[in-house]
C-alpha cells in the first residue's frame, strides 16, 4: 500500500524540465520589491533622524532623575517649536 502511494506521488510530481522555465513576470516581480524596500528604507531613515535626541534614559525615568519641567520638544510640520500644553500644578497641601 505504501509502496503505491509513493509511486503515485512521484508520477504526480514527475515534469519535463524542458517545459519549466522562470520566465519574465518573476523578475519584475523581485524587482518591484526591491525598489518597493528601498523606497521603505528612505522613508524610515527620514522619519528616524526626526527623532529628538536628547530624550532622558529609561534608567533615568525610572528613578525619577528627569529634570523638572522637562518637557519634550514638539515641532510641527515646518520644524517650528510648538507651545506645548501645560497642565496645571496641583498645589502642595
């Protein structure tokens, strides 16, 4: 029974390897991905270099050492420092 099995099996995948060919719609294919991550990568370094630098470590939130009135730089499309919303202060009962 297992015997027949694989044989039918491999009669099933048996093909002329003259017949199989990669062809062109492959290749455009490969190359449309390619240009599809590069245009990806471009747009990740753009985005990553508007990272403000100067955020305080993770360490540092943790144990409260950020600076007070620290606020995070907010600019907006044009690169213009934005106001940013202050909340009021509870005051110290």
């Amino acid at each position: 029974m297992r015997d027949q099995a694989y044989a039918v099996g491999m009669l099933l995948l048996e093909v002329d390897p003259n017949l199989v060919v990669a062809g062109w719609v492959p290749l455009i294919i490969l190359i449309l991905m390619f240009v599809a991550v590069y245009f990806l990568y471009r747009n990740m370094r753009k985005h990553v270099s508007r990272i403000d630098s100067n955020l305080p470590s993770a360490e540092d939130v943790r144990l409260g050492r950020v600076p007070v009135g620290y606020e995070a730089s907010a600019r907006d499309a044009s690169g213009q420092q934005r106001a940013a919303a202050v909340s009021p202060k509870s005051p110290d009962v």
